[in-house]
C-alpha cells in the first residue's frame, strides 16, 4: 500500500477559510461563479500544472449505453453521436463499464475521422473512467486496464482517464493514481482526473502531487453537497468539477411537473436506473411534494426565458463555483435533446431567477447531513 502524507499548509489554509467563511457569513456556503453566459463560451479548459484539456461545457453522458434504457443499435447510437458533435456538442463521458459506450466512441471517432474536417476532430473529446476492483495496484496492472480502454477507443492517448475507488480504506488508490500519473508523462493519458471522491481524499491526493483537473461528482439543485466543501478547496488549488445527475435522470423536466408518482399509473414510470437513483435522492431531499414545488419554480422561470426545465437546471447547476462542465445523459438512437441543450449557451439567469431557485431548493434537507460528502453515497455501509 501506499504510505499518505500527512495534511499539510494547504489543508490548514482550507479548513481556515472555512472557518473564517463560518465567522463571516454564517455559512459553509459558496458563492456563484462569474461565468461567462455568451453562445461562444462552450468551451473551457481544466488544468494542473502542464496538464490542460479543453472540453465542451455540456458533456454528453454515456451510462445510457450500459442497458436499462431501451435496447441501442450501433448504427443508429454512432449516428446520433456524429449529430451531437455536429451541434457542438463534442465531448462524451463514459467509463470501462458503461456497456458498449467506449466501443461506441471508437466507431464514433474513425468516422469523424474520415467524414469530418479537421477543425471538428479537433474538438472531439472522449472522457472515460476507470473503476477497479480493490486489488493490488501494480503498474503493470494499471497499464493493462488503461489500454483496454486506449484499444477499445481506438485512440492512442485518452483524453482524460477519470478514477474511481470504492474503499478509502484501501489506500492503494495513491499507487493507481501514481501509476496513471506515469502513463500520462508517457503519452498515452492527457489527464488525470477522479470521479466520486471526497474532500478529504481530493486534499490528500493533491498533497501526493497526483496533478487531477478535475473531479466528477453528483450535482444538482436538489444535491448542492459539492458547495459545501469540495467547491472551497477547488477554488483553492484550481481543480475543476464536472457534475453529472444534474437533471436527475429527467426528473428536472415539464414530464414529471404537476404529477402524482405515488398513485399507480397516475403519472410517468420510474423506470430507468438514473430516474430510480435520483428519485431516491428526491425522498431523502424532502419527497415528492416539496419536490413539485421546486418543479413549479423551475417552470416559471424556464417559461420566462422561453426555455425548458432542464435548460435552467443545467445553466443553474454550470454557474456553480468551481464547475467546468455538467452532464446530459444521452439515449443514442432512442431519443435527443439537442434544441433543448444548445439554449444553455445563451441562457442568463438574472439575480431573481437565481433568488426563487435558491429559496425554492432551500426548503429542501441539507444533503451533505444527510448522505455525507461528494462520492458517500457510493461507499455507505
């Protein structure tokens, strides 16, 4: 196992800006970014260090493509892709075990290749994550499941490798990281970034020097957990977050407002693993009907902007302190959302659109008292 630093300056220097935030303000709580709202600022760049990736703001989310959504064709997924980048939508998020998805980016990718100018090839990222099970961490080991990725991607670098760990316990997730940090200084990983950690564990990571851009955790209006703590410590040494469930699986959409889930056959199916994960998260925010109310809010202010519920949730969600980017889930071939996730760009939530949400999602339980920090939802006994 890996032998952890010890909390250092910069841990100190962490907790004491959250102390002097509680003496001040009252709160734990971060402010909003001052996010640029133009239709040109798709893009941003995650960095640490000499590590530095530009990616599309809104991210095409692949766990769809691991099964429980409707059956996907090949042709039909592939396709869709090439629309998606076509729109500006250019980077997809997957992972080792989303089913087909990193195959999927690999036929994707060959045809953008051959049928695309260069000036999109270009733009097309591919994000992917690797989950390991709690087993020694060798660096031949690591190298191995890298490039199952690297083949199955058909690429020679992946654009960004994203890790997972499930027992902090363990702490071979140092040895992996180091081991990732070492196949990226060889040139077949851009960056390095983590998906479901905690703030303790990012801390401790980057006191490792493991140069992460970024950290993939749930975040939502309903999930405000990772400004509670983990946006602090963003902002402190420039890691970035890329949020997923932001729009709870559908949940923050016009099909689920004014509905009764709780009646047999009286309103939409809960019927897909991301709309039974989020209806979950739903119950221990508050339940059904507080949830409605938020729905109400949302409608209201998407109605004046002459937009959906879903656009609101993501462009709340992307003002957000220390976020890069935020996940739309896509069910290639099945269905698209392209109109809907293009009016992100342009969307400026004024100071009373962001006061009715926020006092809207206030009357919601706090979650991080709840559930605990970024990623414990995966790891609760």
């Amino acid at each position: 196992m890996a032998a952890v630093v010890s909390h250092n300056h910069l841990f100190t220097r962490f907790n004491s800006s959250i102390s002097t935030r509680r003496r001040v303000t009252g709160t734990t709580s971060i402010r909003c970014s001052d996010v640029k709202t133009s239709t040109e600022n798709r893009q941003v760049t995650v960095s640490n260090g000499n590590d530095s990736l530009s990616i599309c703001r809104v991210l095409n989310g692949m766990w769809q493509a691991s099964g429980g959504w409707g059956r996907i064709d090949r042709d039909d997924a592939v396709e869709a892709m090439l629309r998606y980048a076509d729109s500006g939508l250019t980077t997809f998020d997957m992972a080792d075990h989303y089913g087909p998805a990193e195959d999927l980016y690999g036929i994707f990718i060959n045809r953008v290749r051959r049928e695309r100018p260069p000036e999109l090839l270009e733009q097309v990222r591919g994000l992917t994550k690797w989950v390991p099970p709690p087993v020694k961490m060798t660096s031949s080991y690591v190298r191995d499941s890298i490039n199952v990725s690297r083949k199955r991607m058909d690429v020679d670098s992946l654009d960004m490798l994203q890790f997972h760990w499930w027992d902090y316990s363990n702490t071979g997730y140092i040895d992996a990281l180091k081991h990732l940090t070492d196949l990226k200084n060889e040139g077949k990983i851009k960056t390095v970034a983590l998906t479901n950690f905690d703030t303790e564990r990012l801390q401790i990571i980057l006191e490792n020097e493991i140069p992460v851009v970024s950290n993939q955790v749930q975040h939502s209006i309903v999930d405000m957990r990772p400004q509670q703590r983990m946006a602090e410590l963003c902002q402190l040494t420039g890691v970035k977050l890329i949020t997923y469930g932001t729009v709870m699986g559908g949940l923050l959409s016009e099909k689920f407002l004014d509905t009764n889930i709780n009646i047999p056959f009286a309103g939409p199916a809960i019927n897909t693993p991301s709309l039974q994960k989020y209806k979950r998260m739903v119950d221990a925010w508050g339940g059904w009907g507080l949830f409605q109310g938020l729905l109400r809010t949302l409608k209201q202010v998407a109605t004046k902007h002459g937009v959906s519920i879903s656009t609101v949730a993501v462009k709340y969600v992307l003002d957000q302190s220390a976020v890069a980017g935020s996940m739309v889930g896509v069910r290639l071939g099945l269905s698209d959302h392209i109109r809907d996730t293009n009016a992100i760009f342009s969307l400026v939530l004024d100071e009373e659109d962001v006061n009715s949400i926020k006092e809207a999602a206030g009357k919601g339980k706090d979650l991080l008292k709840v559930i605990g920090d970024c990623g414990d939802e995966y790891r609760r006994a």
